[in-house]
C-alpha cells in the first residue's frame, strides 16, 4: 500500500468505502489497523502508522499479546490509540475463543469453571452469566446478563432465561463472580438459585448448576448438594 493520507486514495479504494462494499475480507491487517486507530500523527497518515505497527508486532497474535508499554513506544501512537487497540484485539480474541467454545461440551462444573473464568474471575463488580447448552450438553454461547455492585448481583428471572428462550437452549448453567475472591456462597446466592429453578421449571428449560467465581476456584451450588436435589 502507498505511503499516503486516506482522503488522498479516490473515494472507491479507501478503506472504509472497501469495507462497506466488500466486507472486511477485502482489507489488509493494516488497513483495519487503520481504521481502529481512526487517524495518524502530525508526522504519519494514518495508513503508514498502522503499516508500522503491523511491522513492528509481525503478527496479530503478538500485537494482541503487546502490552501498553510496547506500543507506546511507536512514536505516534498515544495512551488513547494505544487502548482502542488493545480493545478491538480483545474483543475480537473474545470472540473467536467463544465460537471454538461453542463446540465445548460441559460434563462437570470444572468445564464451565474453565469456559468462563478468564471474563469475569477479576471483576470489580459482579457479572452475572449465563451458559447456554443444547440437548448434548454442547455450549451454545455464554454472555453476561447483569452487571451488579460490589459485593451483590441484581438479577431476574426473566433477564436470565430470555436469552435461553431466544437461542432455543435446552438447558442452563449460571455463574457469577465474588470481587472479594472468595467463592462461598452467601444466602443471597442460595435465594437467588432457588428462584431460578422454580422458574425453570415453570419455563421448562432445566437449570443444571450455579457456580460461584472466586479468584483461585469456584463453588459449584450443585455438588455442594441440597438446593438441586
């Protein structure tokens, strides 16, 4: 690619128009760069900063593995450049480790430990997942469907099952993290599932466990006994 400014390329070849016509299978690594970035330096279009960057790191997986440090150091790049790549490049790893997932197979709360961990293990607030499986027991998807405080969730019923109902699950697994790091359930947690298997029985979609993320394990509500038997 030429070493010069977007709004210099006629308007059919530039990155954005190419991608809005032709999807992003017709751009190279650096013109995707590119547009994440949004705009050069005073010294850099755009175009060539991104090429540099792409020189610099030789593959995605070593820019994705970059910290904020090493990309800083190309003169050019600030903290803000610097974050909406490290965002893109996680969201996009998010996503391609999610559709591999999507073939896992759960047969014991430590599948769905190590599934999810890594997302929600050492949030400051806790998040509140789902796991959606079908009649096999395959992963379907996972997402996050409540965002609560410090040190509780606030969840329903309804925010819980509707993305099961959406994607036809067959059944559930849910799990949530304790900032504290501390995995023991508390009363709210026992309350909480209870409320979830009545309403899974009323809908008919079987809710096999809730985990409970701490930072070095997890609690599973199931093997602990009593609420699911």
């Amino acid at each position: 690619m030429a070493n010069y400014s977007i709004h210099q390329m006629p308007r059919e070849e530039r990155p954005r128009e190419r991608l809005v016509r032709h999807g992003s299978e017709s751009l190279s690594t650096s013109e995707l760069i590119a547009l994440i970035l949004g705009s050069g330096s005073k010294t850099k279009s755009v175009l060539e900063l991104a090429q540099e960057i792409v020189v610099k790191f030789g593959t995605l997986q070593q820019l994705a593995e970059a910290t904020l440090t090493e990309m800083l150091e190309i003169k050019g790049v600030g903290l803000a450049k610097a974050l909406q790549l490290k965002a893109a490049l996680s969201l996009g790893l998010r996503a391609s480790k999610q559709a591999v997932q999507a073939k896992y197979r759960i047969e014991h709360p430590m599948h769905a430990y190590h599934l999810i961990k890594d997302e929600i293990e050492f949030e400051k607030r806790e998040h509140f997942m789902v796991i959606l499986q079908d009649v096999k027991g395959y992963v379907i998807c996972h997402e996050v469907v409540s965002i609560g405080t410090l040190s509780q969730t606030i969840v329903h019923p309804r925010e819980v099952f509707y993305p099961a109902v959406r994607h036809k699950a067959a059944s559930i697994i849910v799990a949530h993290n304790h900032p504290s790091g501390d995995p023991t359930p508390s009363l709210q947690d026992i309350e909480l599932t209870k409320s979830l298997l009545e309403a899974s029985h009323m809908i008919g979609i079987p809710l096999h466990d809730h985990l409970i993320i701490g930072h070095q394990g997890y609690v599973s509500l199931r093997q602990k006994g009593g609420i699911f038997s």
